[in-house]
C-alpha cells in the first residue's frame, strides 16, 4: 500500500496584521504619554493643571479601544500569531498601568 502524507491544504497565514500594529502603537503612544505626564506632574511638585488630567483621560480611552481592536484582531486567524499577541498584549500592559493609576489616584487623593 502507497500512502502519502496528507498535506494542509489550508490557506498560509498572513505575515502580519496592520490593524494588530496599529493597536500595539497607540498603545505605546499611550504609554509614553503616561510616563510624560507623571514626569511633568513630578517636575511641578503635583501641582498639575487640570489639562494633564484631560491629557491623560484621552490615553486612557486610547488604550481602552487599543485593547479592544487588538482583541478583537486576536480572534482573527488569517495572521500568524506573533503579530496578533502583539495587538493584544502591549494595549493589556497600557490599559493595566492606566487603571492602575486611576486607581492609586482614587485610593491615595
């Protein structure tokens, strides 16, 4: 008996997912303005102008709907995988940190 192997016939995986990097970006966008305004709010002894909560406010919600593009991407399993947990691990990170320090905000203040 000639058997032969069974071969995936199914399609090949995309190298990467734009909307993935896109997430994981503004994610990162989000991070770097988070550690901006701490450092500013630590350059002018707490005394922050009511414009760094705004500020910080908008990267929260950029980091929210980072997080939810990137799993709603995760789902998709056209890309390979790399680049699918990039889109949903850098906006975990930001969006953790964010309510990490609203929280400590809320706790502390």
């Amino acid at each position: 008996m000639n058997r032969r192997k069974r071969r995936n016939t199914g399609e090949p995986k995309k190298p990467f997912s734009t909307k993935a990097y896109v997430a994981a970006g503004v994610a990162g966008g989000s991070l770097v303005v988070c550690v901006g305004v701490l450092l500013w709010s630590v350059s002018v002894a707490g005394n922050t102008p009511p414009l760094a909560g705004g500020i910080s406010f908008l990267a929260l919600l950029a980091a929210m709907g980072s997080f939810f593009v990137g799993a709603g991407i995760f789902r998709n399993q056209t890309y390979n995988r790399q680049s699918r947990l990039m889109g949903i691990i850098i906006p975990s990170i930001a969006f953790v940190v964010w309510i990490g320090i609203y929280v400590a905000g809320l706790v502390i203040g």
